[in-house]
C-alpha cells in the first residue's frame, strides 16, 4: 500500500488513462476526487472507487476555465481533508494540418491540454504549500511531445508545453518538497483511442515498437503510483517514458544490417 492515508485530485478521470491512475490510487489506498466534464462517467467512476473501500467523489469541471477549477479544487479539498497529489491528465486530441487548422481548434486543445495544467499545478501548489507537508504533481504529456505527429501541431505543441512547464515548476517548488514530474505514454489503449488502432495502425505500430505491443492503461497507471509514492522522493522535473521502446529504438524496421 504505497499511497496510504494519501489525497489526490485526478482530472479526466472519468475514463481511459485517468480512470485507471484512480483506481490504481485506490488500490494503493489513496481517497480521490474526480474533476471530469463528464459528470456522469465521473460519478460511474467515483462509485467503482468507493467499492475497493476509499473515499471518492466526482466534481463536474473544465479544467480550462479559471472559475471552475477554483470551484471544483475548493470542493475537492473540503471532501478529501486536503491535497497530496495531483494529477493533470485531461486530455483531447483534433486532426488537422497546420496550414488547414482553424484558429480555433488551435485554442481549444491548448486551453484544454495546457492551460489545464497551469491552472490545476497552481491550484495544487498553492495548498500544497499552505499545508507544509510536500507532495507531488504528475502530469500526463505524450512521446509526441518529443516526437512529430503529422495533422497534430496543436496537440504536439500542447504536449511539448507541459514539459517545459514542469520543469520549472519543479525548480520553483522543490523547496516545499513538492516533486513536479511528467509521464510520456506511448500507443495506449483507452475509449479514446480503440477506433483509432486499425488492423494496419497496428501493423505500423508493431514495426516501429520493439516489445510489439499497444499498452494497457493500467501500465501507465502503474507509473503514476510510481512518482506519486515515497520511492520518487527525489524525483522532480523528470520524465517517465513508458512506450514499448519507441522514441529510443533507432532501427529501421524489416531491414537486415548483415546476416548471422
């Protein structure tokens, strides 16, 4: 039990990676707020938590609007007795290319996949710091924070700016003994991205990732328990890349270098 007598807030959790971080929390013996859009899929969530014996609630929340995160943070922290983790993973994803993307597509992923991320770090940091007990703050960014991804310029973007902002809140928090790292999923299973993995996707994937394999979100989950316990104590401004493989494998895929 890594995360006894543990608090955290987790946004987008209502499903996919989210839900699986919640559980995993749980499981671990944390109490969890909810902060979701999706009121419904959150109180479904909320309820599956309190079934393993943690406390759990769902808040309604954009987390890319200022008043709301305050609202819902407010709450959180009134039902949880306070905060000792918090997870920034709301995340949505549009297709266009840049000389196609309309404006306001470009303000949409990066209000909800960054400015999300401010809003809700600062937040935490803010209590956490009033409590004077540390904490960490663990945001999901993506392997396409360091890689292209073709008819995603804003949620690349949104991705490299979560990383860069870590790091310098880890800088700036570090001697509240709060710890700011980030995780960088791979090809993941979630609702979101099931119709995305085709027979050919896969096949693509499968070249290009040595372990030949889409994760479970419960992998990543299991990362998140990782940097939010007392083993990554000394952990800050650091990225945790779970991906089979992909971003470090320099091979090229089906070709033969020289025979055995």
């Amino acid at each position: 039990m890594k995360l006894t007598s543990k608090s955290a807030i987790i946004t987008g959790a209502a499903s996919g990676i989210g839900k699986a971080i919640a559980t995993a929390f749980a499981e671990e013996g944390a109490d969890v707020a909810i902060l979701d859009i999706n009121a419904a899929q959150a109180r479904k969530a909320a309820k599956a938590i309190r079934a393993l014996g943690r406390k759990a609630v769902a808040i309604e929340c954009d987390v890319g609007q200022a008043s709301q995160v305050k609202r819902a943070f407010a709450e959180a922290v009134a039902f949880l007795g306070g905060l000792d983790i918090m997870v920034n993973n709301t995340g949505v994803i549009r297709f266009a290319k840049v000389v196609d993307m309309p404006e306001e597509d470009w303000d949409f992923i990066l209000r909800t996949n960054l400015k999300s991320v401010f809003l809700c770090a600062q937040a935490a940091a803010r209590q956490m710091i009033q409590q004077g007990r540390g904490g960490r703050v663990i945001s999901i960014s993506s392997i396409h924070a360091v890689l292209s991804e073709p008819n995603c310029g804003h949620y690349t973007a949104a991705k490299g700016g979560i990383e860069a902002f870590s790091r310098t809140l880890a800088s700036e928090l570090a001697p509240h003994k709060i710890t700011v790292n980030f995780i960088r999923p791979g090809a993941t299973f979630t609702e979101l991205t099931v119709p995305m993995y085709t027979d050919s996707v896969k096949r693509s994937l499968f070249q290009r990732v040595p372990m030949k394999e889409i994760a479970e979100a419960s992998w990543i989950a299991a990362g998140a328990v990782f940097i939010a316990s007392e083993d990554a104590r000394y952990m800050t401004g650091q990225s945790l890349t779970l991906d089979g493989g992909y971003v470090m494998d320099g091979s090229l895929p089906s070709a033969e270098y020289c025979k055995e």
